[in-house]
C-alpha cells in the first residue's frame, strides 16, 4: 500500500509502499479514503511533538470497513481499565494508543483498527468531506459544551482562530447556547465564511475586542492567550484548544478575578457519534479541499502558512 511516512522531523514525508497491515482478532482493516490535516500534523513532522519514528501520521481517518460501510474512525484506542476508559473518555487515559501519533495513522490507503466500536457509520455522508469531524468536529464540540453553563443570555462568546477548529465552534455556540458569538481571525479573506457560519461579529486582532464571558483559543500562541485574559470577565472561563505552545503567567493579579483556566482535549466517542449525527442531519457545515496523498508536504505546507480556507483531505 501506500503511504506517506515521517522519518525525520523537519525533513519532508516520504511516500513509499508499505506492506498492507494485517487484522487479527476484533482488529478491523479500514480502507482509507480521506485524511484530513491537522495543524497538529505540522507541529508532529516538526519534531514539537514527541513521536516514535518512522511513523504514518493522519488522525482525522474516514474510509471503508467490509461489513460495516463508509465510516468514521475514532482514533483514541484506550486500555479499557482505567477511571477515564470506564467513563468513556478514552481521549484522557494514560495508556491510550492514538492513530497518527504512537501508531500508524491514515495518511495510507489502509489503517489498522483495534476494535469495530471505534468505528462510526457515516450513513450518506461522503466520506472525504466528513473525516475532518473526527477532530476539527469533534474538538471544539467538547470544548463548548464544557462551558455552556457560562454561557447564559445576554453573554459573549469569543472564538479566537476562525480557522479548521473555530469555524465548528461558531456553529456549536449558535446551536448550543443563548450567546452572541465574536470570531477574531487574522485572515480577512475568512471573515464572510465565518459571518455565514453564525457569527455575530468577526474581528481582526488588531481591533478592539469586546469582554466576554467565554474565550475559546484555537490558536494557543501567547498572544492568542493574552488576547482572550484581557477580553475575559471576571468569573468568566477561558478553554485552551490550540496547540502553538504559548503561555501566560497565572497569579492572583495576572488573570481577571475567580477565572477559570482550563484545556479541553479531543473528545469522547460518544460525542463524536453527536457530531456525526449533528452533520448528517445538516445543522453544521465545513469546508473540505481534497487533495491527492503523494501532496502531501504541499498539503502540509499549506497549513503551516495558514493558506487554507477550512481543512484539505489526503485522499490516497
């Protein structure tokens, strides 16, 4: 089969051929037909993440399953004994083995599944255009409902980085709360999309950005997370999604009064069953660019200049 393999951080994949992996016991063969990149891919083949190399990276996996259909791979494979396995949050344990970052992922034409159950039917969903929900979907989905309790009438919901994550958070935040919601994004050539997604306001970072009582980042620089402390009100929550590295100091007079600080990772597989069904039904919308796997260091140049309007799909 093939596929485009990190062999060393910095340098660009490879595309080879690779033996086709076999399924044994529950394990389930998934013919891949679209992987979506994420921003946190380009941050893995730069080496920022810690990674076991050679290794097949792509976590947003969509493909074929005999049996089963077109599907949706949720790709956090937890041990199954642990507090957060037996409460379904299998994204949070310990041991949890992760397609695309401690093994083979779907930037291939064929991943290796541990069990069916982490297989979701797509129904007429086409499957290149829907495997960005298996983290661009599904990731914002978490971060918002983790904070609807804040978010009453009459509030503000700040959505920093329009861009494959915050387009879903907008949606969300429309569907899920009572919120006016603001985007900021630096890329104008974004700001109609986003309006035509929900928002209420879509600002560049240079503008003045009002107080809210939410603030999602999705960008996660430093500057993105001073951008959202000076925004926040007191008693307000501020949900770290991007993964850019930044950091701000945390003190009794560094953040607004009673704050609460937190990050919110991936998502359960049970939500990603509601985004699935969120998207079949037709309340969310993305936008997907597919492009061919052997473009692979295009397609990931790309997203580390920001030159994408929602998420390009590797279609092998």
């Amino acid at each position: 089969m093939r596929a485009a393999v990190l062999y060393r951080p910095g340098r660009p994949l490879r595309l080879e051929d690779r033996p086709r992996p076999r399924a044994r016991g529950e394990q389930v063969l998934v013919r891949v037909l679209g992987c979506g990149v994420c921003h946190s891919d380009v941050s893995l083949a730069e080496g920022l993440f810690e990674a076991s190399l050679p290794l097949v990276p792509g976590h947003e996996i969509a493909g074929h399953a005999d049996g089963v259909g077109n599907v949706l791979v949720y790709a956090s494979w937890g041990c199954g004994r642990c507090v957060f396995c037996r409460q379904g949050d299998e994204q949070l344990c310990p041991e949890a083995e992760q397609a695309g970052w401690s093994c083979q992922g779907g930037y291939a034409e064929w991943v290796r599944v541990p069990s069916p159950r982490y297989l979701v039917p797509l129904g007429d969903l086409d499957p290149v255009h829907a495997a960005p929900l298996a983290d661009a979907g599904l990731t914002p989905y978490r971060a918002v409902r983790r904070a609807l309790s804040w978010l009453q009438q009459g509030s503000t919901a700040l959505v920093v980085g329009a861009g494959g994550l915050g387009q879903f958070a907008v949606q969300y935040l429309k569907l899920l709360s009572p919120a006016a919601v603001v985007a900021v994004e630096r890329n104008r050539r974004k700001f109609a999309w986003v309006r035509e997604l929900g928002a209420d306001e879509v600002l560049h970072p240079s503008q003045k950005i009002p107080a809210a009582r939410a603030a999602f980042d999705f960008v996660g620089s430093t500057a993105s997370l001073r951008l959202c402390l000076q925004a926040l009100e007191p008693g307000g929550i501020l949900v770290h999604v991007g993964a850019a590295g930044g950091q701000v100091p945390f003190g009794f007079d560094r953040v607004p009064p009673e704050a609460h600080l937190t990050n919110s990772v991936w998502g359960s597989l049970r939500e990603l069953r509601e985004v699935v069904e969120l998207a079949r039904t037709g309340r969310i919308r993305w936008h997907v660019e597919p492009v061919p796997l052997e473009r692979v260091n295009e397609a990931l140049d790309r997203v580390r200049r920001g030159r994408v309007l929602g998420r390009l799909v590797l279609v092998p």
